[in-house]
C-alpha cells in the first residue's frame, strides 16, 4: 500500500490544494470566543495555526504573485452554518474581507461552509476551504497526506464503485460495514481547489479524517 503521509509541509499543502495563481487575494480568518462561547485550549491553539497559515502565505508562496490580506478574526459563529458576522471582524469585517479575496481559508471553531458557498454564489472568482475543529496533530497525519496520492486514490475508488450495487467495508477492529448503493450516484471530494472548480468552490479541510480512512473521499447521494 502507498503510503499517503509525509513530513508536514504547510507550503506543499497550499499548492497541492490550492493551485495558487498570479494575481489572486489571498484571506486567512479565525473566529474567537464570545459571550456563553468560552475558549478552550484547542481553539486558542487553532487561532495560534490561523497565524502560522497566514505566516506561510507571506512568505516565499508569495513569490506566486498573488497578494494577502491581513489575518482577519471576528466572533465565531453559534453553531454549525450559522450565518457569519459580516459587519463585524478585525482589522476588516468579515464582509470587507470577503470581498476583496478570491480565496479564502478559514480556520474556526463551527463549520462555516454553508455561509460561504452562499457568499460563492454571489461572488463568480471565490473559493474557500473551511477547517472547522482543526487541531494541530491533524499536521501528522491528514493535514500531512500527499494529496496527490489522495487524488489518484479516490478516482480509483469512484471508478470501482461507479455502478456497483453494493460496497462493504472492513475496518481495523473487525468491524464490518454494509453499504445499499443502488440508485446512487458516485460524488468526488479529492481535496482540491483550484480556481473556477466545476463541482463547487467551498470544500472542507482536511479532506481526509485519518491515513488510512478514505471513505471521505466519496460522497453518495
């Protein structure tokens, strides 16, 4: 079996995932603790991992040519999909900072996805990768899988399970799964990002959970 992790290397993930181009606006945001939502120590930390990200974009990725906005925090959202802030953030709001970027990565404590592919929808030249819960030992081991290896892996397996009628899945403890397939249709998540992506402009980071787990990469519907 390949192996799918590697050393963590923040710049091979932004340009494995990204394909970053000349001439794009980069963002970075976090969200902090407000009110009844208390910090704790993973979040702090991811707000820590905002930075280091916004950090690794400054540096030689922007040799690219591409420019980046200041590292935007605002009040994290209530809960999963809530609608974001927009007139409120620092030193932009959220709104402001949106509007300006053509790619967007948010490192936060509730999914934003929803909210961001509506503001997509809107907004024809916007993608945006969510990190909803990230936490820093994902770097040894989703954040650090060879995503082209991950690509290259889920279109053997969209293949194998275009048409099939059934799957089954035998996991490491011995459990076993049985998954109905018929009527299905096959839907891809590899990982990627590339400007003007036919299949949609807002993905989840990391798109794999674990090294050995791509039952992530295939979505059924």
């Amino acid at each position: 079996m390949c192996r799918l992790a590697t050393a963590f290397d923040l710049h091979l993930l932004y340009t494995d995932v990204f394909h970053l181009e000349a001439d794009k606006r980069v963002l970075v945001f976090a969200d902090a603790p407000h009110g009844q939502l208390q910090d704790n120590p993973l979040w702090s930390e991811r707000r820590v991992m905002a930075a280091e990200g916004h950090a690794a974009f400054l540096s030689p990725l922007s040799q690219v040519g591409f420019s980046v906005l200041p590292l935007t925090t605002f009040p994290a959202i209530v809960g999963h999909n809530a609608d974001l802030p927009l007139e409120k953030g620092s030193p932009l709001s959220i709104a402001d900072a949106l509007d300006q970027a053509t790619l967007a990565v948010g490192l936060i404590e509730h999914s934003a996805t929803s909210p961001l592919v509506g503001w997509a929808e809107a907004h024809s030249d916007f993608r945006a990768a969510s990190l909803p819960g990230v936490v820093r030992r994902r770097e040894q081991t989703a954040l650090s899988a060879d995503y082209q290896e991950v690509v290259r892996r889920c279109h053997l397996l969209a293949s194998k399970l275009e048409g099939a009628v059934a799957a089954r899945v035998t996991f490491s403890t011995g459990h076993k799964w049985r998954v109905d397939l018929r009527h299905r249709e096959v839907k891809m998540d590899d990982g990627q990002l590339p400007r003007h992506k036919s299949d949609g402009p807002v993905i989840n980071l990391p798109s794999v959970v674990e090294i050995h787990d791509l039952s992530n990469c295939l979505n059924f519907k």
